[in-house]
C-alpha cells in the first residue's frame, strides 16, 4: 500500500509568525516522511478580504520560501499555488451547487469575519469553505492537518463530499475520499504576546502581539521585553489565571524542544527579569537556520519558480483526474 496522502496550506497575507510555524508548517515537516504530502500557498483564499495586488505574489513567494526554509522536503511534499491549478475554482463551482446556503451562513469562522467586515462582505467569504473542501478533495486526501479553527470547515469538506457521493455516485463506488482532521499533539496553539487569551494573528494591528519569522533578533528582543507577564514569581503551565505565563512556556518548550517537565522544572523558581532573556535567545537561535536558509532561497528566484512549475504539473495531474470523475458523475459530457 501506498502512502497516506496528507494536504494542508496556509493562506498568503503575510506577517508569517511563530503561531504559523509551531502550529503548522513545522508539524507538516515532522511527520512529512510518513506521508506524501502536498501543501499550497492557498492564494484565492486571500482574496475574500480586500487585499492588496501588488502584495499578493510576494506575500506567495515569500510563503512558498518559508515553507522550503523551514525544511519541506521535496522528496516527500509537493508545493504548489493553489490558482496555478483552476481545477480547484471550477471544482469550487460545481460544490455550490450541492452545498445548501445554510450550512455556510451556520460556519462560525464566516460569521465572525463577516462581522468585522460590516458592510464590506463578499460571496467570496461565505463560499470560502466550499473552496476548502475543493482544495481538500481534489487530492482525495486522506489526512488533512487543520487547527481548532478549522475543523469546522474539515467536517463541512466531509459533509459536501458525502452528500455528493450519495446523489451522484454509487454505493459501493464512491466518488470522493472522506478525509480525516490530522491532530498533532497539544500545546502548538501559540497566543498573542499581547493578550494570553487570544490567537497569534497575522491581523492583529500591534506588531508587538507576535513575533514574525523573519523578525530580526533586535526586534525579537524588542517585542519579548514589552510583552504582556504578571506580577507572580515562578512560572508555571496551565494555570487558567495565568495564560501569558502559560503562552510564554509553551513558546520555550518549542522552541528549545526540551520535554514540558523539564521546562516546569527549570522555570518553576524563575522570576520573568531572569525568564525573558532566555526565551529571547532561544527564539533567536531557533529561527536563525530558518531565516538564513530563507534569504539563500529567496536569492534564486529561478529555483523557486522551477519548484512551483513542478508542483504545480504534480497536483494538475491529481486534481485534473478528480475534476473529471466528479464532472463525469454529475453528468457532464466529457471529451
Ligand atoms: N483556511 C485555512 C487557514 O486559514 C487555509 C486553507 C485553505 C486550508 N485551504 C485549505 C487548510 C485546505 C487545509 C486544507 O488556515
């Protein structure tokens, strides 16, 4: 038996930070010889809140250059952009038509953006998650490794593909793979530095409430001196009074990749004068071979492209094959 086919993406509207990298990319390295993977640069995701064109293709190399720098093998993972593949709009499309209104008007995700959104609210941000699931089932992924915000758009993905097999396909030939939510293990949901209680957010306003990847080492020190503590002496995880205290060990344990014990252990007795220097050099040191391996990247621009045309050439040839089994099953004509 094959591998297990394994698809994630993180959208390209830049300020990438230590909540991207700990909550995900590095999660897909990790356990990217196990499967075979494909991560995209999910560019028409970005396009549901007003954006910026002239930021956008940057804000997609840049990603795309991260996700090399911070270790996908392209042995075992396959990059590419998700509009370089159109199987995944027009798949888009043909999802619409099955997918009742009301399932998307119930997504918690859209109901808080299209909030802060106010008069500003496009189709586009409602039909987001259908465009997920054609992201998700073009591939027939098996895996699909999603935070806790996402998984309601996973079950949504598993909910359009069910109900597509059961009006268009046959029982014992089902047209779509029902893919599973990939759950790594706890304490990689990283919180702003400004707010313990909140997400990392490439949206927040304050610069101060994350630390980006390519942030340099002033401006990390910089931004773990001015973050949010309390006045308690000796830190402690999980304590739910405390979840600045609990954010800030949780980011060293990452990133020294020392076990959870040992951090308890070290810092129980450790005020934050003595606890701050040590996060800041051990952020410093674990994002400098990412930041290095990132500008040496980034400096042979003939590389990256060559690696999305061969990315995008490998997920056409999957995706293309989907497309037409669905088009087929919904009773286009095909030539
Ligand atoms: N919505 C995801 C996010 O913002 C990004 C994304 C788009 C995605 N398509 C996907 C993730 C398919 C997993 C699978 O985090």
């Amino acid at each position: 038996m094959g591998k297990q086919r394994v698809l994630s993406g993180v959208q390209p509207t830049g300020n990438y930070h230590l909540g991207n990298y700990l909550g995900a990319i590095r999660n897909w390295v990790e356990g990217q010889s196990e499967y075979d993977n494909y991560l995209f640069v999910a560019d028409l995701h970005a396009i549901t809140l007003p954006h910026d064109p002239k930021q956008l293709a940057n804000n997609t190399y840049t990603l795309v250059g991260l996700y090399l720098a911070c270790g996908l093998d392209l042995n075992h993972s396959t990059i590419f952009v998700q509009s370089h593949v159109s199987a995944h709009s027009e798949l888009t499309w043909l999802f619409n038509c099955i997918t009742p209104l009301n399932w998307l008007e119930d997504m918690i995700q859209f109901k808080e953006k299209a909030v802060k959104q106010g008069e500003n609210v496009n189709v586009g941000l409602l039909d987001y998650p259908v465009l997920m699931a054609a992201d998700i089932l073009l591939y027939q992924a098996d895996k699909v490794p999603v935070g806790e915000d996402q998984k309601q758009h996973l079950e949504l993905t598993r909910d359009i593909a069910a109900r597509l097999n059961h009006q268009f396909g046959k029982p014992d030939q089902p047209v779509l793979k029902l893919p599973d939510p990939l759950i790594r293990k706890e304490g990689a949901r990283v919180m702003s530095l400004a707010d313990g209680t909140r997400k990392m957010s490439k949206s927040d306003p304050s610069e101060l409430s994350r630390i980006n990847l390519l942030d340099s080492p002033d401006q990390i020190q910089y931004k773990i001196k001015r973050c949010k503590t309390d006045p308690i002496r000796g830190l402690t995880f999980d304590d739910p009074e405390r979840p600045e205290c609990n954010n800030l060990l949780a980011l060293y344990m990452l990133l020294s990749g020392k076990p959870k014990q040992a951090v308890a252990a070290e810092c129980q007795d450790m005020g934050w004068g003595q606890f701050k220097p040590l996060l800041t050099e051990t952020t410093i040191h674990a994002l400098k071979p990412i930041q290095e391996k990132y500008q040496e990247v980034m400096e042979d621009k003939g590389y990256l492209e060559s690696v999305l045309r061969d990315g995008r050439e490998k997920a056409q040839a999957i995706a293309n094959q989907t497309l037409t089994q669905v088009k087929a099953a919904l009773g286009f004509s095909i030539l």
